[in-house]
C-alpha cells in the first residue's frame, strides 16, 4: 500500500511541477540540454555539477524547478539558491515574473504544498519541513552555519571568491549536490598563476570527471535553448554585437567562451599583465592549457 500511495504523490507532483493538467501552452517541458542536468542530478546521482552556459540558456527556469522537485521529493530538504548578492536573487528569481505572469520562485510549485512564504527572509516553506531560501554570495559570515541538503550558484562567475571556502565544507552534513551555473567571467585570470575562482572550479569539476567521480561539466551555448523568441532574440544580438566590433563580448555571453574581455581582435588574446615589474602575456593557449591539465 505504501508503494502505490508513494507512486501515487510522485506521480501527482511531477503533475502539478509540469502543470500537465493545464492546457498545453501552459505546460513545462525542459528542453534537451536542460533535462540533461536533471538526468545527472536526479537518476545518476551526480553530486556536482557545473554549467558553463550562455545567457538565456534556460538556466533560471530549470534552477527553479530542481529547487522545487528536491524538496517536495526529499522531506525536511534544506535546498539554498545564490546569486552574486541578496539583491539581485530577490530581483532576479523572486519578483521577477515568468513567462505566465506568476512570480518565479514562490509560484512555481504547487500551492497546497505550502506551509508559509516568508518574503522578509525569501523563504518558501513546505509542509513536508523542507525549504527553499534564497540568499547572496555576499553573506559570508551567515553561510558558515548552513547545512544544506541541495544548492545552486547561480552566475557563479560573480561571486565573492571567499564564498566557495566557507560553503563547501557545509556539503558535508547530508552529503549535498550542488550546482554552480553562469557565464564565464570576462577575466580569466586574478593574476599571471592564479585563475579566477569561475575558471579553476571549471577545472577541478573536469578533472573529478576525468577520474570517475560523481561530477559532471558540460559548456551549453545560448543556441542551444530551442525557443523561437530565443532564437530570433540571438539572431538579431549576434548581427548587433558584431556590427559594433564586440565579438568578444559575444562570444562570453551567448557562445560560453572563456574569452578575456577586450575588443581590439576578433578573438583576442588574453591581456598582458603586469605584476611586481613582471609582464606575462596570457594568450588563449594559456587558457587551454590549464583547462587540459
């Protein structure tokens, strides 16, 4: 009995997270590459993942949900969502509405699942004791105490480089998945040997592949959404941003490139830097090569 009243709710959740029981324009279908991400979390059990994505990706929407499922299917789950700072998670996945009209985050799951909604906190609290809480890289001194059981970081490339330090341990309470997703940032490199936090969680994400580890990196351009409006959206950005000469820029934002911002080449090479009299030309090679190992 317990069985079918399991099968049952899950049947019935993944009905109201995909509104199969609305009309067809309102359901919510991931497309190809976004229901990869879910395959690796949810069936293969991947602990880490990294999106090297372009914007317009997709990436929020399907934040949104893994945020949701997790907690629904995972009582007393305590599921984080960062961005760069508290600030920009309340405009960017509180407030903001989606394609629907509805708020993204608090009216993405179903309503008769709620306990509270506590919009000082942005805290969406379940009835199963799970909770979805939205926070910045910024909080640094808060994020010490939190034992999550799943969180993103979202546009990861713009965080507070001390903020990977003080949350990874946290894993290690419930032995959590985490998520980290954005655009690569337009520099590279903090100084002639160290790389940004963004390029060396990249790397280590790839290495832990390469050695059978439960982790998995994949570089997701923005044409891979399939949307129509998406589609003619970069169609038209593409033509703009390489009438204006910024194919760089381009190629970070919506191609997922590790490319080091400047626009004097069509894809330039990475910024002489100097340092303590030093100068150490970073070209594209150094980039590959650190990516290689």
């Amino acid at each position: 009995m317990k069985i079918q009243q399991d099968q049952r709710y899950y049947t019935y959740v993944l009905n109201q997270l995909h509104r199969w029981n609305q009309p067809a324009d309102k359901h919510w279908t991931p497309h190809p590459f976004q229901a990869e991400i879910l395959v690796k979390l949810f069936s293969e059990d991947v602990k880490t993942i990294f999106v090297q994505c372009g914007r317009k990706f997709g990436k929020t929407e399907i934040i949104i949900y893994i945020l949701w499922r997790w907690a629904l299917f995972n009582p007393g789950s305590a599921c984080y969502y960062f961005c760069p700072n508290a600030d920009d998670a309340k405009e960017i996945i509180w407030d903001a509405p989606d394609q629907r009209g509805a708020k993204r985050l608090p009216d993405f799951g179903p309503p008769e699942f709620i306990k509270s909604i506590i919009k000082s906190e942005l805290r969406v609290e379940l009835k199963n004791g799970s909770f979805i809480k939205v926070d910045g890289s910024n909080n640094i001194s808060a994020i010490r105490g939190y034992s999550p059981s799943l969180y993103v970081a979202d546009e990861y490339g713009d965080f507070h480089p001390d903020w990977e330090g003080e949350m990874e341990p946290n894993r290690a309470t419930f032995d959590a998945p985490a998520i980290y997703i954005g655009t690569p940032p337009p520099r590279l490199w903090i100084d002639p040997e160290t790389p940004h936090h963004y390029v060396r969680k990249a790397k280590q994400v790839q290495d832990e592949m390469a050695d059978g580890l439960p982790s998995f990196w994949v570089k997701r351009p923005s044409w891979d959404n399939p949307i129509p409006t998406v589609q003619a959206f970069l169609r038209r950005t593409e033509v703009a941003y390489k009438r204006m000469g910024k194919h760089a820029e381009w190629a970070r934002e919506y191609l997922a490139e590790m490319v080091e911002a400047g626009e004097r080449k069509v894809f330039p090479n990475f910024n002489a830097a100097r340092v303590e009299g030093n100068t150490h030309i970073m070209d594209n090679s150094d980039i590959i090569s650190y990516l290689n190992g």
